[in-house]
C-alpha cells in the first residue's frame, strides 16, 4: 500500500494531474465492488476525518502562501469567494433543476457543494504550473477563503426544514467570517510572536508548534462560532511569512503531513463510494458538470472581476482553474448524515462530477495557459531556502541555505553580496569539502553557505541574501531590493 502511494505521487507530480484520482481509484479498488471488497459506509465517519484532513491541507497551503503575491490578488479573491460563489450556487442550481430534472433543495446542494474550489488540488496544480503571481495569489486565496461561505450554505440547505431567507444567510456568511479572520489573523500574528521569542529545547519541536498553532486557530474559530476554515487558512499564511527559525525544515513536515492527509481523505472518500450505483448518475452528473465549467465558473469570474480589469486571457484561465477535488465530495457527505431525501444521489452525482472534470481540468491547464500567453516572466530566478538557527546566549542567528540551479546568485564573489555591518559569510560547503571563504570567493550552484548575523541585522541579512538569488550582484540597482548595502 505504501509503494502504490509513492508511486502515485511520482505520477501525479509528472503528469500534473491531481493526486485526487489517483487516490480515489486506490480507495474504489480496495472498497466494496473492487479487489478487497472492503465494505464501508459511515458517512459521518467520513465527514470528520475529511474535515480534520481539509484543516492540515488548508494549514499546509497557507504556510506556502507568499503575501507578496496575495496582497495585491486579496481583494479580487474575496469577491471571486462571496460574489463568485453565489453567482455559482444559482447557476449550476438551476441546470440541475431544469436540465436534470432534481428537486430544488438537491439541486441547490448540489450547486453549493461543487461551488467550492478545492485547495489541495489548486495548491497541487498552480505550483507546478509558471503563472503570473497575480493569478496564481487570485485562484490560490480563493481555494482557501470560498470554503467557509461554501460550508454555511451547505448546512442551511441540509437543515430538515424550511431554508432560510437569504439575507439571513448573508448575514451568517458575514459574522462568521468575520469572526474566523479576526481569531486566525490573531492567533497567527501571536504565535509568530512566540516562537520568535522563545527558544524551544528542540529543533524538531518548531514544525510540530506551527501546525499545532495553525490547527488551534481552527479550533478556536469553530468554538466562536466563526469559519474555522478561514483561521487555519490565515493563521497559517502569518506564520508562512513571518520568517520562524528552522523554516526550511517546517515547510517539508507541513508538505509531509499534506500528503499524509490527502492520501488518507482521498482513500475513505474512495471507500465510501458503490461503484455500481454511480452508472445512473453519470449523465446528470456530466450535464450539471457542463453548466458548472463552461457557463456557472466563466459568469462568477468574468462578473466578479469586473472591478479589477484584469486581460480576458487571465479572466479565462481563471475559469477553467477552478478544481474541484475532496472538498465537494466532503461537503456531500452532509446531507447524507442529515438525512436529506436524496442525499445518497447528490452525493454520487457530485463524486462522478469531481472524477470527470478533475481528470479534462487539471491535466489541460498548461496547455491553456500556453495557447493564452500566460507566463511567468520571473520564474528563471530561484528563491532561497533559508534556514535561520537562534544562537540565544551569542544574541545571534545561524543562516544556512544552498543555492538553487536557478538562482543568480552563482558567479557573485562573496564581497558583492554587501551583507549588513554585522553579518558575515563563515563557511562554504562545495563538492563534499567545507572552507573558509575569502572576499573573493566566486559562489557556485549547490554550494552550501553558513551566514552569522547578530539580532539586529538579521532581517536584512536575509532580505540582502534573497535579493541577490533573485537579481544577483547588481541586486540593488535592479530594483530587486534586499536590506542595507554596506
């Protein structure tokens, strides 16, 4: 079981297609149906361990995520998370009325479960594809912050009885938004603060405080009756870009717990499923996928972006961007616990849609951002992996990072990275062999680089490091900034 997973991760990590097949299909193999004839059907089973998992996917996304990049795509997200999620729960709710032929409470579930873009299969994706930062901080903020919005419609429309009118329902989108942004960005900027602060006895302690930090504003989040969701999520990207001692090190058992997460969630939702009973349900699944991608996505984002003229290329990229994955099959287990009358179709008809349009979406995107002109000008200059040490009773930090095969950094002498006043180059690792460096040095690719830098130049330190991978020794002049230049 371990080796196929690997082994799944290798191919999805090569083809660019969703991991969430992959797994689905290792799920329906082993399930009732398939090789191991597993019979499992708890859906609210299920449902808790798909939300435990989203939170660690939505944790690990926001540590990844660069504020650089999502600032200036915040407020087009947010309208594409609240606008764009509306404007989709209408549309693709009424061809699954009107087409299909469903009632409207299942067709209105319908429209809000597979009106959530799924953060794990756009993290998965984007990051592989080389878009424009501004693009990529649109679709991937949007993937963390249309979960909560997407969640309280759910539970509404899988309430037994009458649904509420809809300014109540805005109302409750709003409050609890609110109220998880303010719990996430506090327990964010909070255990940032401590961690900075505090020296744990411990390396290996730093990773697991970062998730446990991220994972308690969630808590936090649900207990005040707000998006717990949309804590992990910005509590999560505080901490991503709050420059935490051992970073590099965090970053991989983050990566490490994502994957853990999404192959165990993929897995269960594969069990969860009968096979046989989802060839009824293509065609309807097909025909509501159809109005979802190509009329209900492309009239969210071309209405709600409408503010912020962006080219059309962007607007449709955006469109056919828009992946689902374990989320909508999560959220469709919530009727099924409910016990809505026809949970059991809905649940069945947005798994076939999911697999689908998962397996024409993810794979074609390069293709079309390609046939679009839609690059990344930046992508040949490598960021750097800094590892920062405290050196507590020294009142110092301990820098090390290798450079990248892409970074501008090789051929610069180590005089001309102008380190701050109080910060030096004391080591280089090169083939095996450690030295102590001479102002002439030439740096090469993989060279591994120890940096001391006191308590108050360290920031800049980092910043100066960074400034040259990117514009290399005339960083300064190329309007690459980077901290003092001594």
């Amino acid at each position: 079981m371990l080796l196929v997973a690997v082994a799944a991760v290798r191919v999805s990590s090569r083809s660019g297609l969703p991991s969430l097949l992959i797994y689905l299909g290792i799920g329906i193999a082993i399930g009732q149906d398939g090789i191991g004839n597993v019979v499992f059907d708890n859906a609210e089973l299920t449902q808790v361990i798909g939300y435990a998992a989203l939170v660690v996917i939505l944790a690990e996304g926001g540590l990844g995520t660069k504020w650089k990049e999502v600032r200036p795509a915040l407020p087009a997200a947010v309208v594409l998370s609240l606008l764009g999620v509306a404007i989709s729960v209408g549309v693709t709710a009424a061809g699954a009325h009107y087409l299909v032929g469903l009632e409207w409470r299942q067709a209105l579930l319908i429209g809000a479960v597979v009106s959530s873009t799924d953060a794990a299969a756009v993290f998965s994706v984007l990051r592989k594809v080389p878009l424009p930062s501004r693009v990529t901080g649109v679709l991937e903020a949007e993937s963390g912050f249309n979960d909560a919005p997407v969640v309280i419609l759910v539970v509404a429309f899988a309430t037994v009885g009458p649904i509420d009118e809809w300014y109540v329902l805005l109302g409750k989108i709003a409050m609890e938004l609110a109220i998880g942004a303010a719990i996430g960005l506090t327990v964010g900027f909070l255990g940032a603060y401590a961690l900075r602060h505090v020296a744990l006895p411990a390396s290996g302690l730093y990773p697991i405080a970062v998730m446990a930090i991220a994972v308690s504003a969630y808590a936090a989040g649900a207990m005040a009756h707000g998006s717990g969701f949309l804590a992990v999520y910005l509590a999560a990207m505080v901490l991503g870009n709050s420059k935490l001692p051992h970073w590099p090190a965090t970053r991989g058992f983050a990566d490490g717990v994502g994957w853990i997460a999404q192959i165990g969630m993929f897995v269960l939702l594969g069990l969860l499923v009968t096979p046989h009973e989802l060839v009824n349900d293509f065609w309807p699944a097909v025909i509501i996928g159809l109005m979802l991608t190509m009329v209900a996505r492309p009239l969210s984002v071309f209405l709600s972006l409408v503010p912020f003229r962006l080219p059309w290329q962007e607007k449709t990229l955006m469109s056919w961007a828009g992946l689902r994955g374990a989320v909508p099959i999560i959220l469709a287990t919530i009727p099924m616990v409910s016990g809505i009358e026809g949970s059991d179709r809905v649940f069945n008809i947005v798994f076939v849609l999911v697999v689908v349009y998962t397996l024409v979406q993810g794979p074609t995107l390069p293709w079309l951002a390609r046939k679009l002109n839609i690059r990344d000008s930046g992508e040949a200059a490598a960021d750097l992996g800094i590892e920062s040490a405290p050196l507590e009773r020294l009142r110092g930090h301990l820098l090390s990072f290798a450079i990248p095969a892409g970074s501008r950094m090789h051929g610069v002498e180590v005089s001309e990275l102008r380190l701050p006043a109080g910060a030096a180059v004391t080591l280089v690792v090169r083939d095996g062999k450690s030295f102590v460096p001479l102002p002439s040095t030439v740096l090469r690719r993989e060279d591994e680089l120890l940096v001391v830098a006191t308590d108050p130049v360290r920031d800049a330190a980092e910043a100066r490091l960074r400034a040259v991978a990117r514009g290399g020794k005339l960083a300064g002049w190329l309007g690459t900034g980077g901290g003092s230049l001594h």
